[in-house]
C-alpha cells in the first residue's frame, strides 16, 4: 500500500510540473509582444532586416506585410534583395504593440496606402509604439499628420519636408510614443531602442551582447 501511494505521488507532482510548464509556455505565447513591419517596392535592405532580426531575436512575435496596389506579398527591395512577406497589407486585421515603417528610395508610396495611414493614425490615438526610420519618420509620420514635435524625430537629411529635426541617429519621443532613426547606419540601434521599449532594457541588452554590438 505504502509503495503503491509513493508511486501515485510521484506520478501526481511529475502531472503537476508538466501542466506548470505547459501554462507558463502558454503564458509567454499569449503575452508575447507584437510587431507589424510594413515593406513597399524599394524600401531598404538593412533597414528592413536588421528591424526584423533584432526583434525576432528579442522573442517579438513580427508579421511583416507588403504595401502594394496589386495585392503582391513579393517585395524588390532597394539594393537587389526580395522579400517574401507573410500577407499583404489590406489583409492585415490584427492589433499590434509596434507598427515600424522602414525608409528608403521607395518611402513616399507609403503614403498612397490609405489603409497603412489609418492604422498609423490609429495606432497613436490608442498610445501603441511606433517606429519609423531613414525617410520614413519625414516623408510619412510627419507629411500625414502622425508626428508632431519634429525635434524629438530623426530623419534622413533632405527628408524633412521643411520641418526642423533632430540630428541624433536615433530619437524616443515618450510622448507621442515614436522612435525614430536617421539611416541606414543607425539600423541596429533603431532595432534595439525598439526592442527596450516592447521587452525592457534587460532583454535589449541580451540581445545587444548576443551580437557583440558593444564590442
């Protein structure tokens, strides 16, 4: 009897570990941050996968959708790289914690997306994190309306569209909840400023270190 009752306690607490690490993967998948990345004909290449890496790397759940009239998800990049994202952006019916809009010679189409707009629009009237780079934070936040203190924002030089912004080569605007970088150099640490805000500084930093960006 003793033997027998051993044994069903053992078998009751290994039952009861595997539910707890079932409900505590679970957990993380429900509460796991997510992140749109919109992508257009000519938008540019380390801008767009160094976004997508570094917050892939942060466990950042990322859908990536193609902006583009005829409802293609493939994607010419500026410099002879393809992309193939996962849906197109008028298929795109979710929430996100980030939206990110990369630059490039192929920024300005963005802002014939009427639909990319709106949820631009939306996304800062709900406070959700908005992340914009290279020509982007000029020629699409501030030319419709989105961004308005263009001195907490970077973007790329000739892209200011008459308005006076920062040069720092990366910008957090805490209250409009947008952070900004100016080029394609800035990438990285664009990507990471993303990433502290959706997952904390702790998880930056792992990341940061996972690639030796401090080195």
């Amino acid at each position: 009897m003793m033997i027998f009752l051993f044994h069903f306690l053992n078998l009751l607490i290994e039952f009861s570990n595997e539910n707890f690490m079932m409900l505590n993967i679970l957990d993380k998948e429900i509460t796991m941050s997510k992140a749109l990345i919109v992508y257009t004909q000519g938008t540019e290449d380390i801008e767009s996968t160094a976004v997508l890496d570094i917050l892939k790397r942060g466990g950042v759940n990322v859908v990536t959708a193609s902006v583009s009239a005829d409802g293609s998800r493939l994607v010419n990049l500026a410099h002879g790289s393809t992309l193939l994202c996962q849906q197109n952006i008028e298929d795109v019916n979710e929430d996100f914690d980030l939206i990110v809009v990369p630059g490039g010679p192929g920024t300005k189409s963005y802002s014939g997306c009427q639909k990319l707009i709106d949820m631009l629009k939306s996304q800062k009237e709900k406070k959700g994190l908005i992340g914009a780079i290279c020509a982007a934070p000029g020629f699409i936040l501030y030319s419709c309306g989105i961004l308005k203190n263009t001195e907490k924002a970077s973007t790329y030089p000739g892209c200011e569209c008459g308005a006076k912004f920062s040069e720092k080569p990366v910008s957090v605007n805490p209250e409009e909840n947008i952070i900004t970088g100016r080029g394609p150099n800035y990438a990285i640490p664009f990507a990471l400023e993303l990433l502290k805000a959706l997952e904390g500084e702790a998880k930056a930093k792992e990341v940061a270190d996972g690639i030796l960006f401090n080195e």
